[in-house]
C-alpha cells in the first residue's frame, strides 16, 4: 500500500514538473520576443497619434519595422509560439503598408489590429489564462 502512495505522489510532481516547464518556456520565449514587441506598439503608437511626424520620417519607421520583423522571425523561441510569432509578423507588415501607403491607412489598421487581437488570443490559450486566473494567490 505504501509503494501506490509513493508512485501517484512521483507522477504528481512529474505532472507538475512538465506544467512549469511548460510555463516557463513560454515565459522565456515571450522575454526574448518582449522589445520587439513594445517597439513595434510605439510604432503603432506614433502612427496613430503623430501621422506627420511618421510621414516625415516615413524611411525611418520602415527601416525599424523591417528590423523589428526580422528580429522577431530570428529570435530563438520554442515550438510553442510560433503562431504567436506569426500574428505578430503580419502585424507588423500591416504596419509596414500603413507608412508605404497612407491613403489606405484604415484599412491597414484594421488589419493591424486583427492580428494584435489574435495574438492577444493565442496567448491567452497557451498559458490558459482562465486557469491563471482561478488558480493565482495573492
């Protein structure tokens, strides 16, 4: 009887051994992906809320968005969020099509905003926020 008591409690922790790997490749993928990320939001940001500016510095912000966009698809992440990394890549080449062309800018940014917001979703069911969520102690 002793030895059950002591093979659920080794597949206990080995279940809770794989669930914070899991957690934590995620969190270090997210960590390395982390400034690409806020740049390409004061990017979007700047768009937004200063256009003449980002129209004046037109080849600037394209020559960032195309760095932020090879930084993103070379960072060295894991399996895990590769659909992330996607979302987030065609984000930024909405963004790209936003600066190259102005007249079409709403529709660029609607397109923008889509990809955030499957992003945004995408994370949401890898880390299974809804368990986050109920299970965080404060």
């Amino acid at each position: 009887m002793k030895y059950i008591g002591l093979v659920l409690s080794s597949v206990c922790i080995f279940i809770i051994v794989l669930a914070n790997l899991y957690y934590n490749s995620i969190t270090l993928d997210m960590q390395r992906m982390k400034n690409y990320i806020v740049e390409s939001n004061r990017i979007l940001s700047d768009i937004i809320e200063k256009e003449e500016m980002v129209n004046e510095k037109k080849d600037e912000y394209i020559s960032r968005l195309v760095s932020l966009k090879k930084g993103i698809k070379n960072s060295k992440t894991s399996f895990l969020v590769k659909e992330y990394k996607d979302y987030k890549v065609k984000s930024i080449d909405n963004l790209i099509y936003i600066i190259s062309y102005p007249n079409d800018k709403e529709r660029y940014l609607t397109e923008v905003k889509k990809y955030n917001k499957l992003s945004e979703e995408e994370l949401n069911k890898l880390i299974n926020k809804d368990f986050m969520e109920v299970t965080y102690l404060s």
